[in-house]
C-alpha cells in the first residue's frame, strides 16, 4: 500500500489528541484525559467540550483513508482502517520543556552554555535559564565556575556510553 503522510507539526492540539488516542490503543480515551492532553484544563467545562468536538472533527478529516475516531460511551477511541493493523506511537526519548538541552547534553561531553545557545539557536539567557531549572531537578550539573563552567547530565538510561562499547584493536 502507498504511503500517506499527515503533517501536524503547526497543529499541536490535532497531534495532543491524536497521541492520547493512539496511546491508549485499542482502548478508549476518556474525554477528561483529551481535554486535559489538548488544552491542559484539569476540569473540563462545556467550552473545553465544546472545542474538543470540533477539533476531534478536524482531526477525523486529517485521519481520511489512515482510520477514524470513534465516540465511546465514556470518550473516543482510534480505530486504524482495516482491522489487521496497528496503531503505534514513537515518542522522543526525552520529553518536557527543556528536552532539547537535554538532548544535547545525553552525548556525555561537557557543554558550555554559549555552545548550547548556538546549538539550539537561542539566546544564552534562555539556555541559563533552563539549566538552573535541570540543576534544580538534578538532572545536570555543572562543573567550574564562571567563564569556564562546562555542564554534563547522566546518559540517558538504555544507551550505552563511549566508555563502555568496547574497543576495536588496530590494524596494522
């Protein structure tokens, strides 16, 4: 079968809804759950329910020829187009708001903060800003001091690091 591409990379809400969707595959998401997923209201309303419904009939066009979504008695559920195929979610293996400093840091060096900012594209403020956040929860440190201060985090678990893969002896 060819392929199909839905791009909903500019709609974070379509792709909120639809993750929720597909991680609770085969089973159903409660309508509680989606609304909280996709406009980040704990106690949904008539307007939050109200939105839900037209972005759930946005989000059933983009599905068109993939699978549906269908109403349950207490949610939805993500039904995929022919019942012999599956529903899966890749997910990036580090999530939240400063994910992409993360990023960077899980390769084991040490990274200092102007290196950061122009890797990511951003200002060096913004870069501080989320490593004394990361520092705060311990999932960075810092070593040195001023100029010089170079910050590390753990690798991220299930991935070996440079230290540990073994080592090929050299030829000639």
């Amino acid at each position: 079968s060819g392929r199909q591409v839905i791009a909903l990379a500019r709609r974070p809400v379509l792709f909120a809804l639809l993750r929720a969707l597909a991680e609770a595959w085969p089973g159903e998401t409660a309508r509680e759950l989606l609304i909280w997923r996709a406009f980040g209201a704990r106690r949904g309303n008539a307007s939050h329910r109200a939105r839900l419904r037209v972005e759930l009939g946005r989000l059933r066009k983009a599905l068109r020829g993939l699978g549906e979504v269908r109403a349950t008695p207490h949610g939805f559920l993500l039904a995929p187009r022919r019942p012999d195929e599956e529903v899966l979610v890749l997910a990036p293996p580090i999530e939240g708001a400063d994910a992409d400093v993360l990023a960077l840091l899980a390769d084991g060096e040490a990274w200092s903060t102007s290196a950061l900012a122009l890797a990511l594209g951003s200002s060096q403020r913004t870069v501080q800003r989320a490593l004394s956040a990361l520092e705060e929860a311990g999932k960075v440190r810092g070593l040195g001091r001023g100029r010089t201060k170079r910050w590390l985090s753990p690798p991220v678990s299930g991935f070996t690091t440079t230290l540990l893969l073994p080592a090929f002896p050299a030829l000639g």
